[in-house]
C-alpha cells in the first residue's frame, strides 16, 4: 500500500505525528516533491521503525543526516536491535564516526550492513 506525499517540510513533520493511525503502510513514495532531503530521511527512519520486526531495523539512502536521526534514537528504540541495514547510505567519516561512536546503545547487535 503506497502513498505519495506533495507538500512542504510541515506536511512532512504532520505527516510522521499520524503514522500511528496508518498502522499497516509498508512503503512510502516520497521522491519527486518539495519537502527537501531531511524530510525525506526522517520520514523514511521513522517508517522503518514503525514496520521494524523488532529485531531487524533496514533503512536505505537516508545520507549522513539521516545517520545522525537515526543514531540519536538507538538508545530510545522499544526493542533490543540485533540487524542494522543501512545500505545505499552514503555518508561520510562523520556519519560513520557518529554511528560508531553510538554502538553502545546496540548491544545485541549481530549484523551490521553499510554497503552503498
């Protein structure tokens, strides 16, 4: 089930408030729109986090600011992360010091995929 989103960076903040009340969306297609590059990852975080098994977190392309909202809400996470696919995120030595320096929030953490 898709749903495309048109509209500014404050339909895109709206937007994640009400996830709750579409408990099922697997797939968001937020490309081609005006909301800029940061909405577009924590829009694609926090979809991932409310579809999470809750063992296994995959997020794709959600650059190095996206890194850095995602890795300030490890410690946060409602369950214990044992995968984390970030693949096809493109960050750089910054990114990946922040992700690294935070693993101690991920202790159950078994597999790490950072392909790009």
């Amino acid at each position: 089930y898709q749903r495309r989103v048109h509209g500014g960076e404050k339909g895109a903040k709206y937007l994640i408030q009400h996830f709750q009340h579409i408990p099922n969306l697997q797939q968001i297609d937020i490309e081609n729109n005006n909301i800029g590059e940061e909405s577009k990852s924590i829009i694609n975080i926090e979809l991932a986090i409310n579809k999470c098994n809750k063992s296994e977190l995959t997020i794709d392309k959600i650059g190095e600011f996206g890194i850095k909202n995602l890795v300030d809400r490890f410690e946060y996470l409602p369950f214990n992360l044992e995968a984390l696919n970030l693949y096809g995120t493109r960050f750089g030595v910054n990114g990946l010091k922040y992700l690294a320096e935070h693993f101690h929030h991920l202790p159950n953490l078994r597999k790490l995929n950072l392909m790009s």
